[in-house]
C-alpha cells in the first residue's frame, strides 16, 4: 500500500485528487495539509519515510511554497521521495523543482491515469518525466555536456561504467548492487563519481546525457 500526504492550499483541489486516487487500490491518502508548514508538521508527525511513501505537493502553497518545503524535506528526509504538482507548465517549474530534488512534476490537468501512474513510479523509487518535463530538461543538457566533454564516459572506470548503464537503465541503487554483488553504499560512491565525471547533477541529467552520448556514436560500418 502506498501511504501518500497530499499538500495543496485548495479544499476542491484536494477532494479532486482524493477522487482520483481513491480508484486506485494500491493508494491511500493517509493525511492532507493546505499550507507548507502544515505539510512539514504533517511529515513529521507521520514519522517520515516510516509512515510515508510519497509526498504529492503543490508548489504555490501559502507559509512555505512547495519550493522551500521540497528542500527543506530533501535534508531532513531524504529518502521520501516528492511529486510536485502545479498548474504552471512543465518549462516554467518542472526543471527546477528536479534539481531541487523532486522525483517529478505533474501538471494537474494530467489524464487521471497519468497520475496514479506518476504517484505508482515515484513511489517505487523512479523518476516521473513527462515528454514536456523531458523537452524543458534536454534545453538544459548543453551547459552540463560542454562541461563534461564527450570524455565524460571515457574517463568512468570499468566499474563505474557498469554502474552508469544500469542507472541509465533505471536500475535502482539496490538492484545495482543485487546485480553486481555491491553494496548499496558502494554503489552509492561509484554513482557520485559517475555525476562528478559526467557533470550531471541527477539521474534525470544522467540518462539524458547517455541519450545524447547514444545520438553522438557513429553508426557501425
């Protein structure tokens, strides 16, 4: 069962949302706060990752915004993952809300399917990008990658280069080292030198520059 605390200043909203995700079996709405302080007290009160597993939040909160209060649970709880949820469009908010830490954004005009999938994948551990999301973060690749240089992979180790394919994979930490016989703490190190290498700051930047390293190779002859 996924344990969600649903951030938004709107009573409507929150009932709207409640709707939804009441069709999902999988999903139960264990608290609900309309300011970001609320939010905060709320975390918590609920013992943080213990009694939670998915933070679904507003950005335009009263008290706290929803930007103050994902960086603000970023340090104190930085295993809960957090679902930013907005009306303003992914190019304006969805990249920045990313590098401050959230697992993804969602538009709230999103198809009610579209959610529930969003809230499933943050909550297992994934990243939520939307092909808008995609297209504002991929506007952002060219600074890291001239940054890194096309020998940002060719400088990873055989190890490192491992590590980097399955978390391009969408491989979690975990699975990783189930994979390759680490431990996670390990992985952990190797994918800190990985983003060092690359110059990406997070996985999102991570697989886009994989992507764009694919469309750079020459075709075998």
């Amino acid at each position: 069962m996924i344990r969600l605390l649903l951030g938004d200043d709107h009573r409507i909203v929150r009932e709207g949302l409640k709707q939804i995700l009441a069709d999902a079996p999988d999903v139960c709405v264990v608290g609900e706060a309309q300011s970001g302080t609320e939010v905060l007290d709320q975390v918590r009160k609920l013992g943080g990752r213990e009694g939670l597993d998915l933070v679904l939040l507003d950005i335009a909160m009263p008290g706290a915004d929803g930007l103050e209060v994902l960086q603000i649970l970023r340090r104190e709880y930085p295993t809960l993952p957090v679902l930013m949820l907005s009306t303003y469009p992914e190019k304006q908010y969805a990249v920045r809300c990313i590098k401050l830490g959230a697992a993804g954004y969602l538009n709230k005009s999103a198809d009610p399917d579209d959610m529930v999938a969003a809230v499933r994948k943050v909550a297992g551990g994934g990243m939520y990008v939307t092909p808008a999301t995609a297209e504002a973060l991929a506007a952002t690749v060219g600074a890291f990658a001239s940054r890194s240089g096309a020998g940002g992979v060719e400088a990873l180790s055989h190890r490192e280069h491992q590590v980097f394919r399955l978390l391009t994979a969408g491989h979690t930490v975990s699975e990783i080292g189930a994979q390759l016989k680490l431990a996670p703490n390990t992985v952990s190190t190797y994918r800190a030198r990985i983003l060092e290498k690359t110059g990406a700051k997070n996985d999102v930047e991570l697989a886009l520059f994989a992507e764009r390293q694919t469309r750079a190779a020459p075709a075998a002859p």
